[in-house]
C-alpha cells in the first residue's frame, strides 16, 4: 500500500511539473518582464543568438526618417501624400517569448514607434470584439445594414460583407479622406483612366491589398461602436493585458466624424500615408502572447476563441490571408519547412508579430528588411531542432 501511495504520489508530482512546464507567464503592468535562458526550454542558445544576430544585421534599408521612407515606398500612387502624424524609427529591435517569458531581446523594446500595417491586425481584432459583444451579428451580414450614410450605397458597395472588409476581397469603390481607391497601390500597369475606369471585381473575389478600403472598415466600426476605436481596444483588450500608457493609434489630419453629436477622429489601419498605430515592442509582444493562449490573458477570455478560429481561416482569394492576418499556408507567402498554423502580422519596413502555435513563441521584430523574415524565421526554428 505504501509503494502504491509514494508511486501515485510521485506520478502526480511529474504530471504538476509538466503542467507548470508548459503554463504561460502572463506579466503584470510596468512589472519586470520575467526572463529564462533558450536552455530551460532546450533551446540551443547559440543558434538564438545567431537568429539575434541576423535580424540586427539586416536592418530595414529604408530611410530612419519614415516620411522619407513613406513618400519613397509609396511613390507610384498618384495624388499620394503625408496626411497623418509619422515619427523618427529607432534601430532592431524584437522580442521572442517562450510560453510567455522571454528568451531573448535585442534593441531599445521599450522605444515607441510607428508600426504600419501591423495595425490592421489590431483593427481586425476590434470587429472580432464587436462580434462578441452582438454589436455585428456575423461577419457575412452586409456592412450597408449598419451603415446607412452612403459609404456603402449602390449596386456594388451594397453587396459588401464585413468579412469582404475584413479579408480586402471587397473592393470598395469611393474615396474617404480625400483617398481614393483606385489610386491606392495601383497596377505597375496603365494610368489615371485605366485605373479610374476600371470594371470592378465581385465582392469576395480577388483580393487587393488597399489602405482606403481598410480605412473605410474603421470608419464602419467608429460608428458600430459609437466611440472612438481606440479607445474600445483600450477599453477591451490593452488595459487588461497591461499594456503600457504610451501607445497611440492615430487617424489622418482630416479624418473627423460627428457621433451622437461628438466629433471624434477616425483612425487608419496603416501608416503608409502617415497615422495607424505607434506602440512598443513590449505591447506589441503583450498583443501577441493574447493570441498565443487563444484570447485568454491570465484566466480571463478577453477575445472568443471562435473569433480568431475565424480570423486566421484562408480567405478563398487568397490561401495566405485571412482576417488581416498573414497565414502560413501553401501559397506564394508561405515560409516552407516551417508549422502552416503559424499566423502574423506585418507592416511596412519590416515590422513583425509572429505566432507559433506548435512551438509556443511569440516573436515580434522591428525594423528588419522585409525580405529576410522567412530567413530570420528559419534561424529560430534551427535553434529548436
């Protein structure tokens, strides 16, 4: 009997261990991010340490001053310009989080910088909050039963979905904010009238990566909530996940609307014109570590499971992309030989919210050159093989 109490007592202590080895750390406000070496994970820390090494030698080869970088990148959009707050980008830097604990860091994480179109991965998540609190019944209801102003009037606006927003599948044709959305990373192809003129495709059909469109959806959403979209994603989700006080989530100089006889600025899900959101490494980890444990910070669900099933679900245009979230699936972005459930977000000149499901990491990278992430992605990978 004895034998049987000290073996029960033993397989319950290795099966506790096991359960305490796989727990995620979940770090409190402005506490002290706890860390543990590569090697209590049996990662290989000198194959880490090449990862680091690679991402700070392979800086964005844009411009530190991003309105420089912006006015360079975008320069064959006709009519484009600076419309939204921009700010001097700091160096590398990144984090990568191993069952909510770092790993490694490199570069000024703390630092406050622009971060593009990793912006629309945030957008994407207040709908998914709209959805689970019944203000947007599904993501299939067209978005003209809810804004009735004359942004989606006409034959073929009227046809729009949230999820066609949501997937840039939809194309939306108008202009908002003085963007119009033929001239919004057009075709190399062509000019002003073949772009202005062009037959326009069935929502749900092709998509096309276009920040007017994606700015129409924050519209929608500022008046689903009837308060500033910002200030819902504060409200909902950073505040519990103890982000700092020191992101910001801006919207262009004119963007104003007037709800409930408030006027309150409508924010974009971008920054290649300027504005979208300017955040920390650290938040953007602490976003990402939410998506890792399926929506739920600590033992509160702040995001339904059911919502991100959905949001990294392939679109039918595109296997790769889902609710503005980037999918590695088989298609022309997958990163071959690594885990297809992992999903990111990504933004101009090179910044990077990674998840890893299968391995349990978060990795975010900034500033790196655009084209080496599946390289830096691989070098990670190696450190756990």
């Amino acid at each position: 009997m004895k034998v049987k109490t000290l073996a029960s007592a033993f397989l319950l202590f290795s099966i506790n261990t096991a359960i305490s080895q796989e727990a995620y750390y979940f770090p409190e406000r402005n506490a002290t991010w706890q860390e543990r070496p590569p090697s209590a994970f049996k990662l290989n820390e000198k194959k880490l340490n090449e990862a680091v090494n690679f991402a700070k030698s392979n800086e964005y080869s844009g411009s530190r001053d991003l309105r420089i970088a912006i006015l360079k990148g975008f320069a064959h959009e006709p009519f484009h310009q600076i419309s939204g707050p921009t700010k001097k980008r700091g160096g590398p830097a990144g984090i990568i989080l191993k069952n909510g604990y770092i790993i490694q860091q490199w570069g000024d994480i703390e630092r406050v910088d622009m971060t593009f179109s990793v912006t629309k991965s945030l957008l994407s998540t207040v709908a998914g909050l709209a959805v689970d609190n019944h203000l947007i019944q599904s993501t299939d209801d067209k978005v003209s039963s809810y804004i009735w102003d004359g942004t989606f009037a006409g034959e073929h606006n009227s046809k729009i979905s949230w999820k066609h927003l949501l997937q840039q599948n939809s194309d939306w044709s108008g202009e908002l904010w003085g963007g119009k959305d033929w001239a919004d990373r057009p075709p190399k192809e062509g000019g002003l009238d073949d772009w202005k003129f062009r037959k326009l495709n069935e929502p749900g059909t092709v998509m096309e990566y276009n920040d007017v469109r994606v700015n129409v959806l924050a519209y929608a959403l500022t008046h689903v909530w009837r308060k500033p979209v910002p200030a819902v994603l504060k409200e909902y989700l950073m505040d519990k996940i103890g982000a700092s006080t020191t992101w910001r989530w801006y919207g262009y100089d004119n963007a104003w609307t007037v709800i409930d006889g408030i006027k309150m600025k409508s924010v974009t899900g971008g920054g290649h014109s300027g504005a979208g959101i300017f955040i920390s490494t650290e938040d953007m980890a602490r976003f990402g570590l939410l998506f890792l444990n399926n929506g739920k910070w600590n033992s509160e669900q702040l995001l339904s499971e059911a919502w991100i099933k959905e949001a990294i679900t392939p679109s039918a245009p595109n296997p790769n992309y889902g609710y503005m979230w980037w999918l590695n699936q088989k298609g022309d972005r997958q990163w071959k030989g690594l885990s297809e459930d992992i999903y990111y977000a990504a933004g101009f000149g090179g910044n990077f919210i990674v998840i890893d499901k299968a391995n349990s990491l978060v990795v975010v990278t900034r500033w790196l050159e655009p084209s080496k992430i599946g390289d830096f992605m691989d070098l990670i990978q190696d450190a756990m093989d």
